[in-house]
C-alpha cells in the first residue's frame, strides 16, 4: 500500500493543505489558458486548485491514489476524475492544459522527463503544461515518498527540452522563493 492509499494519511495530508492559498499560480494560469479550456489535473492532491480551476476551465481531475479519488469524487460529483499515473498518463482524450501543483516532484529526474513527453501526447494543437515545483537540491525520502528538489536552472534546462517556456513565477509557499511555476507548450505546437 502507498502512502496516499492510507485512509489516515490521506485525512492527515488535507488537514494539513488546509491553509492553502494558490491565488498567485491560480491568476499565472488565468493570464495565460482562456476561459472554458480544457484541463487535465495531474494529482488533485487535496482538492483544493480544483475549486478554482472548476470555474474558468472544463476540468478532469485525476490521482493515482484510490482513497483520494474516492473523495474527490464525493466532494466534486459533477467532475471527472481518472485513476491516472502522471508517468504512463494513458489517456485516449486529449487537453489544451495539463496543470499539476507539486506533483512531479514525486518522479525521478528521468520519469520527469519521460512525464513531459508524454505530456505532448495528449495535449491539443496549442495546448500547455502549467506545473509547479519545490526549488531546492538533491532528493529525500519521507513516509515511503519521493521528493525530488530542482534549482530553478536545473527545471528550465529540463522542461526546455520539448517545451517552450511562456512564463514563470518564483514564490513562496513555506519559505521565500522556495516554489516555482511554469507554464510552458511544447516546441511543435510553437512551429505551427
């Protein structure tokens, strides 16, 4: 069993979220997806961007973990939600933004990369990646969980790899300037 499948872990993780105020990286993506787009979360975590998001876009939550879906959809019954791993995103349909907020820090550098890429698969023509990150350095292991820090150069290196970066913003979540968002579009859809 995973840390988020724990019935506990999950009650502790949204306890915690609870103060939670994602206005700054909530109004980045306003500025940049118009109204009414459609929008993959990756990982609804606590379920909180998915309040907002739920206003402006045509949301698709997703999780990996069964206890959090399950909740998910309880709270939010007139949205979609998918059992979805953000490595292998086997997904027939395809979004004009896949929008994550501290998910992929739970991959590898290397399953980051292969996450990206898959990413482009299932975005529309013009579509875009809006994810945020912990800044920091190297990787450490709580509760069975996999954190994995970049310095900001480190995930413009490896996010410009396929996409064309938009914009981006350093903030604070915990500590200054310990978060970044990027919303980004893959090369290809830049060359149309």
């Amino acid at each position: 069993m995973g840390f988020y499948d724990d019935p506990e872990n999950v009650k502790t993780y949204i306890q915690m979220c609870e103060d939670y105020d994602g206005s700054n990286i909530h109004h980045a993506l306003a500025n940049s997806l118009p109204l009414d787009s459609s929008l993959l979360e990756l990982g609804s975590v606590a379920g909180l961007d998915i309040e907002f998001l739920q206003e402006s876009y045509d949301v698709t939550g997703s999780d990996l973990s069964d206890e959090f879906l399950r909740i998910y959809k309880e709270q939010h019954p007139k949205i979609p939600f998918l059992k979805l791993d953000a490595l292998k995103l086997n997904v027939d349909d395809k979004f004009d933004c896949i929008y994550s907020n501290k998910v992929l820090h739970h991959l590898t550098e290397t399953e980051l990369k292969e996450s990206l890429k898959q990413q482009t698969a299932i975005l529309t023509r013009n579509g875009m990646i809006a994810h945020s990150f912990w800044l920091g350095e190297g990787n450490e292991e709580m509760s069975g969980l996999l954190f994995t820090y970049y310095t900001e150069d480190q995930l413009v290196n490896i996010i410009s790899d396929s996409f064309e970066i938009l914009s981006s913003l350093k903030y604070e979540e915990l500590e200054e300037s310990d978060s970044l968002f990027v919303i980004a579009r893959p090369r290809q859809a830049l060359a149309c």
